[in-house]
C-alpha cells in the first residue's frame, strides 16, 4: 500500500509557481502550499502473495488497484 500526494497536481500547481515567478513576482514572498490530493494505491497482488485479506472498504476507497 502506498498513500501520498498526487504528482499530477504537485506539477500542475508548481506550474502555477513559475508562471507566478516569470510574470515578476518575488519567489521569497509567494506562499508555500501543502499538497491537497492524495492518492491511494494498494497492490492486491503482493498482499493476496503475503497471505493477507485486505478489507472490502480499504479496496473500495483505492485510487489505483494493481492486481497483477
């Protein structure tokens, strides 16, 4: 399992940082942002390998699911 921020909207907000920077704003004044979507991945393969029963609400609430 694995629950961190999503990389796409890291990049897309540090997007808006540059466009802040090149337009003439002072990087030392712009504000620093946590990040706001996490994402949930769980991999069903090696859990069901390791013996462990995962719950059907954990698998529900998944982002991403790899069964391989």
């Amino acid at each position: 399992m694995a629950y961190g921020p999503n990389l796409a909207d890291l990049f897309r907000r540090a997007a808006g940082y540059v466009h802040r920077i090149l337009k003439g704003a002072v990087p030392a004044d712009l504000p620093i942002q946590r990040p706001v979507l996490f994402v949930l991945t769980i991999n069903a393969g090696t859990a069901k390998t390791l013996g462990m029963t995962l719950p059907h609400s954990l698998i529900l609430r998944a982002d991403q699911l790899i069964e391989a």
